[in-house]
C-alpha cells in the first residue's frame, strides 16, 4: 500500500477519509505518532526540532530495510 498524506479535504464518514483515502483508524494513530515525538521534543526542549525529526526519520528508514 502506498502513504497518501492528508490534502485538507477531511471527511469523518465511512471507514476512509474521502481526501487522502486512508482508513480514519490509521489517521488516528498516524496523530498519535506525531503528538508522542511532540511530546518528546518538548519535554527535553531540543532546540533544534528539525535534527531530531531527521534522525528519527533516518532511523526508521534503516529499521525498514533490515530483514525482519
């Protein structure tokens, strides 16, 4: 399955927001993903958002490509 990010065309009907067509379920817990790593820059006041967001972005890229 391929990712489609959100275009702001929400919709809350059906199991499938209507903009980006994934399932509000996944929507939901693509948020909770978002608002934890938030939660984590705040707590340790990085300075510097975008080098942690890289790095977890990194990291998970390279967790992918190992076997499981």
């Amino acid at each position: 399955m391929k990712f489609s990010p959100c275009n702001d065309q929400c919709s809350k009907e059906g199991t499938h927001c209507t903009g980006c067509g994934r399932l509000h379920s996944e929507i939901a817990s693509t948020k909770q993903i978002v608002q934890s790593a938030v939660a984590h820059i705040k707590l340790h006041e990085y300075d510097n958002p975008e080098e942690f967001v890289a790095a977890i972005s990194k990291s998970i890229l390279k967790k992918l490509q190992k076997p499981a």
